[in-house]
C-alpha cells in the first residue's frame, strides 16, 4: 500500500526510525512522498534513493558515528579552539566528512541532484537565518536564483541537519548575497503541514513518525538554572510551531517515539543503545498499527 511519510528531528534517536521502516516494510507499506527535519531528512532522503530500511541499518552499523565529529585544524589547545571555532566559524564540527558520506551512499543508488528523483517526492525543511525564514527544499531554491533539479540531494539534507552550534552552517550563496542556513529543525521539526494542509483532501493516507512524546503525556520542563532555561528555551522554539498544528484528529497517524535518556549529539553511542533504540521504534510501530486506520 502506498503511503506518504514525514520523519521528525532528533537528533542520534533518528535510530529508532529504523525499527519503524522495517516493520512497515515488513506490512507491505510503500513512501510515494517523503519529508524530513534533522535527522528525519537523511532517513528521508535514503528510503526515496532506493535503500530499504535493513540497508540502512547495515550503512549505520558499518559507519563510525564519530568520524562526522570533523574539527578544523588549529595550533592552539584544544579548550581554546573550540571556543574561536565556535565564535568564528558558528561551528565545533565542520559536517564536511558527513556531507561526503551522503554524497558517497546517495551515489551508490544513482541519486546526486533532485532531477534523480520523481518530481514532488522528496522534501526537507531548513532554517535561514539571514532572511529569517523557514526553507523548503527543493522548491524554495527558486527563490535563491538556484535551479532545484541541478542541486545536490546531498547537501540539501546537510542543511537540513546543520544543528546550531554543532554542526557549521551551510553557507548558501545566491545572486542576492550569502544566507547562514541551519538546521530545519530550528523552525520546524516535524513538518506534517508539508503533506496535511486544511481543507485538502489527501490522495493517500499520511503516517507521521516523530522521535518524541506525545504532547499530553509530556512533562513539565523544570527551570531552575541557566542550562536548564537554555533547553527549554530551544526545545520550545523546536516544537511550539508544529505542537500547535498538531490536532487530536491529526495525532491518530503519527508513531511516537520518545527516546528517553539519549542525548540527540550523543555520536557515541554504543551499540547496546543503538540496538535499544531501534528496537525501540519496532515496538512503538508494531503497537501503533493495531489501531491505525487509514
């Protein structure tokens, strides 16, 4: 049956999405469209290339997290690098490593520009800082003077996942000047908007999976110093857009998957949480279809 499928951000638990696919995999269920923020842009953009969700958990489990963790060189100690590198280039990690691995696995299956792909069945979300914007891609790309069929799925989905002062931002140049593009999931982490408009009738049913709680059995978040403030304050402006838009209705089609106690820049992780959170997402999917109707 075919479907359309939008994917949250979330950091390192986008490895609960995994045991997720393959159990729909698994009940006959096909992505005719696909959109993702963060992390949920590179499950995305794999599954639309061709690779099945066992190949995908082949490519993470054969990959060392670590390696994307690609500092710029520096003769000064290493505390005192990290904050020029932080200050200067908005950064601790370049992403070019893991830019070049998507660019590697996309290529494996023929993808390198959106003209690989079928015209309307991959989209990601991105922040611009610049112009103050949220971006979608490919189609806002029109805006910046840039062709959408000749840009790279790879560095659309580096946009994407540009989490603010982890990864480097992306630097997209334009006609217009230079806009700092960060991650999508700054302004919207779980865009079902992209596919559930009001007033729209859908041409397929619409399966949502977000790698966080529902909003009803969510806790408050306890502010009692600045790290904590900080957290709420970015966990806030993350999810307050897409929470409000998010009705009761709408929530029958969405597969939580809360990850409690991982860190989403956990690069880390060892292979028993890996395996944890993976199972995690089968567990979650495997609940969630009992009841789904579509």
């Amino acid at each position: 049956m075919e479907i359309d499928g939008v994917f949250s951000g979330g950091g390192i638990k986008g490895l609960a999405l995994i045991g997720a696919l393959d159990v729909l995999e698994e009940r006959g269920f096909k992505f005719k469209r696909l959109a993702g923020a963060s992390v949920g842009s590179i499950f995305a953009g794999f599954l639309a290339a061709g690779y099945t969700a066992k190949e995908i958990e082949s490519l993470l489990y054969e990959t060392d997290l670590k390696d994307f963790l690609d500092t710029r060189k520096t003769m000064l100690p290493v505390p005192i690098a990290k904050w020029l590198l932080l200050y200067w280039r908005l950064g601790l990690y370049r992403g070019a490593r893991f830019e070049e691995w998507l660019e590697k696995k996309l290529a494996e299956k023929g993808v390198f520009t959106f003209k690989d792909l079928p015209k309307g069945s991959l989209y990601f979300v991105a922040s611009d800082l610049s112009n103050n914007r949220l971006v979608v891609l490919p189609d806002d790309l029109g805006d910046y003077g840039i062709p959408s069929e000749t840009f790279p799925v790879a560095r659309a989905i580096r946009m994407s996942c540009s989490i603010p002062y982890f990864f480097e931002p992306v630097k997209l140049r334009s006609l217009d000047g230079t806009s700092v593009i960060v991650d999508g999931g700054v302004l919207s982490n779980f865009p079902m908007w992209l596919f559930v408009k009001r007033g729209e009738r859908r041409e397929r049913p619409v399966l949502g999976i977000t790698l966080s709680q529902n909003k009803l059995e969510q806790p408050k978040a306890k502010i009692k110093n600045a790290v904590q403030l900080f957290d709420a304050l970015f966990t806030t402006m993350k999810d307050a857009h897409d929470a409000r838009y998010i009705s009761r209705k709408l929530e029958k089609d969405i597969i939580f998957i809360p990850g409690e106690g991982i860190l989403p820049i956990d690069f880390h992780l060892t292979d028993e949480k890996k395996a944890a959170l993976i199972e995690a997402g089968r567990k979650k999917t495997k609940t969630f279809l009992k009841t789904w109707t579509y």
